[in-house]
C-alpha cells in the first residue's frame, strides 16, 4: 500500500470526524435559547442579565466548532503529514 495514499486517507478521515464537533455546540445552543425564552418569560425583568449571559455562552460554545473547521481545513488542504513522508 501506498504511504502517502494511507495518509490522505486517514486525513479525510479525520478532517470528517473533526466537522462533527460543530453538532454539540449547535445543540448546546439551541438548548440555551429555549431555557432562555422560558427564564424570560418566568422573569421579564431580568432579560438584560439572561440574554448578555446567553450570549456569551454562546460565542464560548461557537469557537469549538471553529476550531473543529479549521483543523479539517489544515487535514484536508495543507496536509502536514505529506511532507513527513
């Protein structure tokens, strides 16, 4: 088998497995909202806390997948394995 075929190979693979982390931080973010729609409504006057603190989280949860986009770019088209072959 080719060596650097295995390597891309395995690059694709991985590039594949590092899109899927953007699904826990959409998930975890549409949970947020809803919880955030209700504690709105039990507690209208306390919107500007509950949002800013929403908001946050969400950028925080956002950069993992980002991360995860990024490292299936670098796999997929500056693959640094190739050049260790």
């Amino acid at each position: 088998m080719d060596p650097k075929a295995f390597v891309l190979g395995m690059s694709a693979l991985a590039s594949g497995i590092a899109v899927l982390t953007g699904m826990g931080p959409g998930l975890g973010q549409g949970i947020a909202a809803g919880m955030a729609a209700q504690a709105v409504g039990r507690q209208p006057e306390a919107r500007g806390a509950i949002m800013s603190t929403m908001l946050i989280g969400g950028a925080l949860a956002e950069t993992g997948s980002i991360y995860g986009l990024l490292v299936a770019m670098i796999l997929l088209m500056a693959n640094p394995f190739v050049g260790l072959l």
